[in-house]
C-alpha cells in the first residue's frame, strides 16, 4: 500500500511563520565567469531587523576576492556589482555569502566555474582557392565575445602545405587594432590539396583557417537548379527548372542534361531486385537561360518503403559554341505527412489563475503556411477532456488563450491536429497529418502567487527599446496590510552574463491580477538572445518569478557602411568606394570576382559566423561540473542500508518552480527564501542501482543605378581574381572616399568590409559592382597546355547592343605560338542583338611558361543585311582587344630524385651540407626545376598532436600506470621541442597528481 508522506511540513511550517521575522537575502551570479574579463553579481538583503554585515567573497585556487561588504542598517538593500575576475586556469571556485547581526547568522557557499578568457580569433583570406604561383593574402583579426578588439600577441603563425610541411612560419606577431596583416607567394610547383593556416595563442589556444591550392579555371557562369523543397505523396507532377546565368548577369544559351532519380535501400541481405528510379531528359535552354522540365511521379513507387525519402535533381548546362559545361545538383525532400502541426513559444508548464497562452503553428509539407483553416485543440486533465476549434491566420498561426483557475494541481495534456490519420496498410507509405503533444505540469508556489512575461514573436531591432510586458496575480494576504504596491526586479542574461539589470515599483489595482512592463535598451550586448529574468520577493519570504527568452537581431556596435559610386561601371573605368565606420576604425576591405566564390563560398565573413563563435549565445543550465545535485531528502539509510560496492543515485532534480527558473538562465542562486517544491516521497519509490569496481571514478554526463556610356576602343589585359585587399583607417571622420579603377575583367565584383575601433566591431553589408560593356570577346582557355600540342583555341565574341552588327576576329601573332585557321571557318560574321558567336583556331605552344594570348574583335561598317535586319555601327565601342596568359608545360615524363641529408650541429655552431645536382644526358630543355624541405624536428611529423596522449589515470595498479607514465614522457618532449604551454602543462600535472594519489592509495 502506498503511503504519501510530505516531507519537511514541520520546517515549512516553521519557516512561514517566522518568514516576518528574519530577513531574505538574495545573490545572483553567472554559473561560469571568465578570468580577465568583468563580470556581474547581484546583492539583494530584504526587511532586515538589526544591522547586517553583508559580505561576498569569491574563492579562488590561490586568491581570495571580496566582492562585497556592506553594513546595512533596518533598510531594503539591493545592488549589481561589476568586478573583474582574476586570470586563471579553468576551476572551479566558489561564492560564498556571510550574513551576520547580533541575532542572525547565515553563511552559504556555490560552485561557479571559472575559465581563463579566450578571445575571439578569426582568419580571412583575400580568396578560399589559389593556382599555383598565386600569393596566399590572410588576416587575423581578434576580439573578445562583447565584440571589442584585442590586442592579440601570437607566438606563433604557421602555414602547413597538404603534405605536412610547415612552409611559412611568423613569430611573436601582435596585431593592430586587433588585425594583423600577412602572405605568403605559393610556388608553382606547390602541392595541390589543402593548406592550413594555424595561428597560436600566447595562452596555447590555437586557431585554423583552410584554403585550397588547385589548377583550376575560374566558371564563366552559375547553373541553379530550381525545384520543390518537398515532394508529398499526393503530388503527381515536380516541375525542374535550370538556369545558367554569367556572372555579369546575363542569360546563359546552352543544351541540359538533366537527371532525376529516387535511390532504393541497399542492404547486405538484398536481392538486387529493387533499383534507383530515374528519369534522364536533354533540352535547350531560352533567351531567359532557363529550361523547365516536368517530371511525373507516376513510376517512382511512391507508396513503396524501400527507396530514400529524397529525390536528386543532377544537371549539366553545356555553352553554345564552346562546349563549356558546368554542373549542379539539388535534392528535394519526399515525405508522406501532408501538415506538420507544432507548438510554438508555448511553455511545458501553467501557473494557476494565469491564462495559459500559446500558439499552434500549421504548416504544409513545404513549410508553407495553411492559412485560414480549422485546427483542432484537445485539452485533457483529471479525466475531463474538452476540443476547441481554432482557425488559423495567413501565417498558418492559431493563437489560444486557456483559463487555469480550475486546473487546481492536475497534469493538462494539449493535443492539436488538422485531420485524422487515413488508416495504415503494412508495408506501405500512406498519407499522414502530423499533430502535436503537449504535457503541462503546474508550477509551484506556495501562496498560488505568479508572475508572468508575455511572449514577443518577432525580433527584437537593434538600437530600439524593449518593451517588457508581465501579468501577476499576488495574494492579497500575502502583502502587508495597506500595501499600494510591489516592487519588481529584472534582470537580462546574454551571452552568458548578465547584461542589463534594474528595479521598478507597479502599483496594486482592485483585486489580485495586473500588469505592468518596463523597457531595457536592445544592443549588441543583449544579441543574439535576451534572457529576461523578472521577480520579487513576498514578505513571507517567498519569491515569485518568471523568465522568457527573446530573439535579438544580430547586430554590432560599429555601423559600417560600403558602397560604389555606381552599380555598373566600365571594365578599365573609375569608380569610387565609399566606407563610412566609426571614427577611428581600422577597416578590411576586400573585393573578389563572383567566379571565385561560385567555386567556394563557405569560408566568407557573415555575422552567423561571428556570433557562431561566441563561447555562450544562451544560457540553459549548468556546467555539470558546478551542477548542484540535490541529496535524495526521501532516502533513509536506517530502513534501506547501502550495499558494498554499489551506487545508489540519490538526486532530486528540481523543475517548475523558481530555483528551475535560475537555474534555466544559467544563474547561481544564493538565498533563504523559498524557491523550492517540497518533494513528495513514497514508501516503495523505486531506485535504479548498479553495480562498480572498486576505487573507479564516477562517471558524469555534459549538460541600381543608370548604364555606363558605350566605350571606345579597349585593350583588356587585367584579369585578378582579387581586386581589392586593404586595410584602411577612415581617420577622425569616420568617412573616407576610395578612388578605384575597375579591373577589365566582365563580371561582378563582390565586395565586403570589417571594421575594428574602441567602440566596437562592425561588419558592411556585401555589395556589388558590374564590369559590363554591351560589345565584347572572350576567351575559352585551358587551365595549362604541353609545348608542342594542339588545342583548339575559341574565342565567343557577345553583342548586348540593340542591333545586329558584323563582326571581324583576328588574333595576334606571336613568337610563343602558332595559330592556324580551321578548316571551313570564318572569321566575319552577323551577331545579332543579345546573342554571341564563337570563332576557332588551331592553337601550338612553342615556349614554356606563360604565354600572352591576344585577340581582336571589331564591329564592321557595312551595308550588308544580317537576314532582313539592317546592321547597326556604333559610335563607340567598335573594337575590342583581350590579351590573356596561357599557362604552357614542359612535354615529357616527370622524374625526380630526392636526396636526403641528417644535419646534426653543436651547440652554438651551424653545420652546411651542399648538394651536388647532376641532370641526365637527356631531358626537356627549361623543365628542371628543385625543391627543399628542412624539418628541424626529426620526430616531428610522427609526434604531431603529441598533447592528445595526455590521459587521466584510473583503476588499480598496472591499469593506473599504464597511463600514468605517458603523461611523463610526453611533458618532457614537449618541452625539449618548444611545444609546451601552459595549458598543457596544468593539464598534465593534474592528471599525474590524480595517478599518484590512487597508487599512494594501493
């Protein structure tokens, strides 16, 4: 027979009648505070009696910080102390709280963890893809996690090769303004694959950045492939489309290959039988450079459970007359749940007498909404059960509102649904409306005193107010007789700390319900989260509280603003770059062609990337090495004796009441009030118990602008990938003008910036300019070519005037090669408006190295018709020249010979070797080439990431030692080689001291 026993009804009778008599104090800290940095505590002392001492110490490895002492005489006592906390190794401290008078005396102690301050370290480079040859341009730049610039020192900066080489090294490089500037020229033999950039921190912190070295040949245009998000199984069609766009905009005419498939399930056991479906089309893209291809589903085996739950979408774009091809690939998800029904901003948990407010957000398969439909809301407790009906809004949201008076102490069960399920058939995907469950327990409070903050569903803006609104109802018997109001506290979590804090008074209305609300200043102090905390504190000594988390832009201090004076611009002409920032900021600005990000994208500067690396975004309990585990208060030793060589897990996790509240920001809570349930035990609760060795460690789990004028003749021969890499001040002023000349590539140029001062970090909104002109040619080149082979060399000439015209191409000559006509080719010919034609010759390298390939396209005064259209001759722009390198290789096998050498100097002394390299009787004339590779730690490649081997020593005897004497060996050759820091050594003695107790204790 169950019996339900309450415990600890004689304290809480005791404390609710002595609660006037003593007095509440209160002290808030952030469970994780960061060496070197300011953090926050909050002191709060209510109805003292007698003069107080109020202390607050925080207790560290080696240091004793008092945070606070106040003598506070019979007055209400509340304040936020900023103070820095002292360097250090990660440990883990403790607050303690002293509270003494002539009759009251309380002292409390928290653990907090204290880690050392590590700033915020970022890698750019100028591109994310070299040749071979091309110099690697790089910036780190650091700050911490407010966003401030620090002036980092690194010991070291090094450049790894794919091989494991180290090939550039800096020491001791400190930055500027928190921005430090490097490069490195890559041979042109550099190896190809991937390069890393790793730069050391002066406390051991190490950070990496990659780039790839590749032969490559930069994509002329973007093929996209369009297609549903999600394909249901109801859907009996999915239109395709593909389109090929340049990077200066204009539409790409060319054929497609395109694949749509569905891949089955493969498994050891199958048989074979079951294969991928997929369909195969060729078509032609329009003037618009898109194709649309509709796939029907009907032979997909939709029904079928054997096949992936995704269709893959592969096409191929081939250009007109050149035979570039260029792929794409996309995937759309398949799925039998036509609705998806959630709870959104909806919390697991009531307070009775409050409305209980929540929304129900209805979405399609493709996530669209779905709009002004019924949705249903079962509500279930204590046997009852009730459905409302809710209509949804063009967003797909059905909002409701539930009155808790009558709930009492009762689990609610909330379900929401569209439509029934339609009945299973095993072995097949049938149709499905997916609903929602939603389990509410009661939050705990004494007095049936609440306090509530009201959902916000939008962001909140940078650089606005927030307005806070909370509902509260307060027992009238809980408040002393004639009390017009109550005093409210705030507090604001972000990023870990608390941001923003303060006090207000609302003043009591008719009955036992109200609200109020209260603004806080929205910065980039308080984003990417806002955790607003709200409570007070009864003269019973309860508290009430609440907490809700709100969305903030991303948003930084320092505004930074970047622009061209025109959005398209000649390929040669001038333009300006305008960059406004914070006076005083060091800016990075940087402009790319667009085709080298559609190679490679990933590595660009977003402000997701930078608040990506703040250690804490939001705050959800605590580190399991503070974690406060709560004795099981129902265990009694004397009925249930523990066994020898057994744990039994007494913890009580307490949820839905005030300490969880904290305890979800990530606050320490230091008090005497009530902020706890009673825990209600039971004679034959059940206990998981297991078994251990001896002597083993426990183990815990881890919480637009007008067209340019037509230019005249252009002889185009500047071709970067990267245009513009500098770093600028923009002085006193803020502002600062940057006369550019475009570069004669035809693309768009992406541009970017960020900026570093005092104030703050600030990063530009990426912008574009148009290197475009309406009548030009271009060349269709290899990435290299061996002397002596035949290529065919094309060269497309594009006419985006409004008129036909008559073209005539004609190549340079050249000592470096020979150009032969094609058979049957000529080199006049009509281009009418908004297409292009490709001309061809047959190319031979006769030199090594790079080689300047000129071509020459001209518009032709004529009387002839191009079909029935009169031809157009422009005033300007009649002629255009391209000059372009041409990379030409050696012909031949490849041989190479290595020759190794062990170089052992004394101290103080160097020692040289000289090499004797003999070439063959017989070799490609201009082809040899030598390399060296020093390494001046002959052990070094088969030690790297030696610190890994670092491991704590547990068990008994061999087992303890086998991990113990590694640590030793490893200490000494990291420091005879340079490699140890301080980090690593704490870490190494703590695990060797822990080995030596458990053998002292053999």
């Amino acid at each position: 027979m169950w019996k339900v026993v309450l415990l600890f009804c004689l304290q809480l009778c005791k404390s609710t009648a002595e609660s006037t008599a003593r007095p509440i104090y209160m002290v808030t800290i952030p469970h994780q505070i960061h060496g070197g940095t300011m953090e926050k505590i909050c002191a709060h002392l209510l109805q003292p009696n007698e003069t107080i001492s109020f202390t607050i110490h925080l207790l560290m490895e080696r240091e004793y910080l008092t945070l606070l002492e106040e003598k506070i005489k019979e007055k209400d006592f509340y304040k936020c102390i900023e103070f820095r906390v002292p360097m250090s190794n990660e440990f883990v401290g403790h607050i303690e709280v002293r509270l003494r008078g002539k009759s009251f005396e309380v002292e409390n102690k928290k653990k907090v963890l204290i880690t050392p301050m590590r700033s915020m370290t970022f890698i750019q480079t100028d591109k994310p893809i070299y040749k071979p040859g091309q110099t690697v341009k790089f910036r780190i730049f650091a700050m911490n996690e407010d966003f401030l610039p620090v002036n980092e020192k690194y010991t070291t900066v090094e450049l790894v090769d794919p091989r494991s080489n180290r090939i550039g090294q800096w020491l001791n490089i400190s930055t500027n303004s928190g921005i430090v500037d490097l490069s490195y020229p890559t041979t042109s033999e550099a190896p190809l694959g991937m390069y890393t950039v790793t730069a050391w921190q002066e406390q051991g912190f190490s950070n990496h950045e990659k780039f790839k070295v590749k032969e490559y040949v930069l994509p002329k245009y973007e093929v996209v492939i369009k297609l549903p998000e999600t394909v249901t199984i109801e859907d009996t069609e999915v239109k395709v489309q593909v389109c090929g766009k340049y990077t200066y905009g204009k539409p790409v005419v060319g054929s497609v290959k395109l694949s749509f498939c569905r891949k089955a399930f493969y498994y050891w056991f199958s048989t074979g039988e079951q294969r991928d479906i997929c369909q195969r089309f060729i078509i032609m893209t329009d003037k618009s450079g898109c194709t649309t291809q509709v796939v029907e589903l009907e032979g997909y085996a939709l029904n079928s459970t054997g096949y992936e739950g995704s269709f893959r979408a592969d096409a191929e774009l081939t250009e007109e007359g050149t035979g570039v091809t260029l792929q794409a690939s996309s995937t759309a998800k398949f799925t039998d749940i036509l609705v998806n029904i959630n709870f959104e901003d909806t919390p697991n948990s009531y307070k009775q007498g409050i409305p209980f407010n929540g929304k129900i957000k209805v979405n399609q398969a493709d996530s669209s909404p779905v709009a002004n439909k019924q949705v249903f809301l079962n509500i279930s407790r204590s046997g009852m059960a009730e459905t409302q009906v809710l209509n949804t809004n063009e967003n797909g949201v059905a909002f409701f509102s539930l009155n808790t008076s009558s709930w009492g102490n009762s689990t609610v069960s909330l379900k929401a649904y569209y439509k029934k399920d339609i009945s299973y058939t095993f072995g097949l995907v049938s149709p499905r409306y997916h609903g929602a469950n939603l389990f509410l327990k009661p939050f705990y409070s004494k007095s049936k005193s609440f306090v509530k903050i009201q959902d916000f569903n939008e962001e909140f803006e940078c650089e606005t107010e927030a307005k806070i609104i909370i509902d509260y109802i307060i027992k009238r018997d809980e408040l002393e007789e004639g009390a017009t109001f109550v005093e409210f506290f705030y507090q604001v979590v972000a990023k870990g700390g608390i941001a923003v804090h303060g006090r207000l008074q609302t003043h009591l209305k008719d009955g036992e319900e109200g609200s109020f609300d209260f603004t806080f200043p929205v910065t980039s102090n308080v984003s990417p989260y806002a955790q607003v905390l709200i409570y007070t504190i009864l003269p019973s000594g309860e508290m009430i509280a609440d907490s809700n988390n709100f969305k903030v832009k991303k948003c930084f201090k320092n505004k930074v603003e970047l622009r061209f004076s025109s959005s398209r611009e000649l390929p040669g002409g001038d333009t300006n770059l305008h960059l406004q920032a914070k006076p005083g900021s060091l800016c990075s600005v940087r402009s790319v062609d667009k085709s080298v990000l559609l190679m490679d994208s990933s590595h660009e500067l977003t402000a997701d990337v930078v608040y990506n690396h703040i250690p804490v975004q939001k705050m959800n309990g605590y580190n399991y090495r503070v974690e406060d585990y709560e004795q099981d208060l129902c265990f009694n030793p004397f009925v249930r004796p523990i066994q020898k060589r057994s744990i039994y897990h007494f913890l009580h996790h307490s949820e839905n009441d005030i300490f969880s509240i904290f305890k979800s920001l990530g606050l320490k809570l230091l008090t005497n009030s009530d902020v706890k349930k009673p825990v209600t035990c039971y004679e034959n609760d059940y206990r998981m118990r297991f078994s251990v060795r001896e002597n083993s460690p426990p183990r815990l789990g881890m919480a637009g602008a007008p067209g340019p004028n037509i230019a005249k003749e252009t002889v185009r021969k500047f071709f970067p990938e990267t245009w513009i890499w500098n770093l600028i001040s923009v002085g006193e002023t803020g502002v600062i003008d940057l006369p550019q000349t475009v570069p004669d590539t035809i693309t768009e140029w992406q541009a970017d910036a960020f900026c570093t001062s005092p104030e703050g970090f600030g990063l530009a909104h990426p912008i574009g300019l148009t290197a475009f002109q309406p009548f030009f040619v271009e060349l269709t080149l290899p990435y290299s070519v061996v002397r002596g082979e035949a290529f065919q060399l094309k060269a497309s000439v594009f006419n985006y005037l409004s008129q036909c015209i008559v073209v005539k191409v004609s190549p340079a000559e050249s000592s470096q090669y020979n150009l032969e006509p094609c058979e049957g080719c000529e080199y006049k010919s009509c281009v009418c408006a908004d297409e292009s034609k490709v001309f061809r010759w047959t190319f031979t390298a006769k030199a090594l190295g790079e080689v300047n390939v000129t071509v020459r396209a001209e518009v032709l005064s004529t009387e002839e018709l191009c079909g029935n259209e009169v031809v157009s001759f422009p005033d300007h722009g009649r002629a255009d020249t391209v000059v372009q390198k041409l990379l030409v290789q050696a012909e031949g096998v490849q041989k190479t010979t290595a020759i190794n050498a062990l170089l052992c100097p004394k101290e103080e002394f160097t020692e040289s070797k000289t090499f004797s390299l003999e070439l063959p009787e017989v070799f490609v004339e201009g082809s040899a080439k030598a390399s060296v590779s020093v390494l001046g730690d002959v052990m070094g490649r088969a030690m790297q990431n030696l610190d890994k081997l670092l491991a704590m020593p547990f068990g008994c005897g061999e087992q303890n030692m086998v991990l113990l004497a590694p640590n030793i060996y490893v200490l000494r050759y990291l420091e005879a080689t340079g490699q140890m820091t301080e980090q690593i050594k704490a870490k190494a003695i703590r695990f060797m001291e822990s080995g030596e107790r458990l053998w002292s204790r053999k």
